[in-house]
C-alpha cells in the first residue's frame, strides 16, 4: 500500500508493507502528469515502513529512472535499510538529479525545500 502526496514542485511517496507493481504506476502516472505540466519535481521516497517489493518494481524503477533521467531536481529517500541505501545509489547512475538517503523525515524536506547550490 502507498499513499501519495503532491504540492507544489514535492511528490511524496510513502510505502507500507509490499511495494507492488501496481503502486508503483500509480506513482508513475502522477510524476508523469506533473513533469508534463509544471516541469521538473523533487521526489520524497518515505521507505521505512516498506516491506519489500516485487521484481517487477524493480524493474519498472529502472525503466522510468532511465525515460525521466532530466526530470528531477532532487530525490530524497527515507530508509535505515542499507540495502535501499545501495539501491539509491544506483538511482544516480540514470538520473542527473542529486539523490541523498536519510533516516530522518525533517532533514530530507528540509534539503528538499533548499534551493540548489550553484555550480561554476
């Protein structure tokens, strides 16, 4: 189970239990709609709860990291699981956003809400 939230240039995506398939094109359609109208989005992935996750999700989250590899300014992931911090990781290697793995939710809003450095 997910719940989602969105404002402003922020999804939050927050999993309970499996993350499955089905979850993880709901979020796909809302992050589609929103990069398509408003622009590039920072992602808040709250993974504490999660349980794990099929295959087939994982998968997909190569797949659309790859197809929205400019679409993100920041991506934030909530996790004490060093096997989702690994995972994280190799996020980076699809997308140019810069992507931090927290265990603490203000901190990664916080960096979220930032605004970018400036790079020469």
């Amino acid at each position: 189970m997910i719940a989602i939230d969105h404002n402003n240039s922020l999804v939050s995506l927050a999993v309970f239990g499996e993350f499955t398939l089905a979850d993880y094109k709901e979020f796909e359609e809302l992050v589609n709609y929103k990069v398509k109208f408003e622009g590039p989005v920072n992602l808040l992935f709250d993974l504490r709860e999660m349980a794990g996750f099929t295959l087939d999700v994982a998968w997909e989250e190569i797949k659309f990291s790859r197809a929205h590899a400019h679409d993100f300014g920041r991506i934030a992931v909530l996790t004490q699981d060093q096997w989702l911090t690994w995972s994280a990781w190799v996020t980076q290697l699809f997308v140019d956003a810069e992507v931090l793995v927290f265990s603490d939710e203000h901190e990664a809003r916080t960096w979220l809400e930032a605004e970018p450095e400036a790079t020469e």
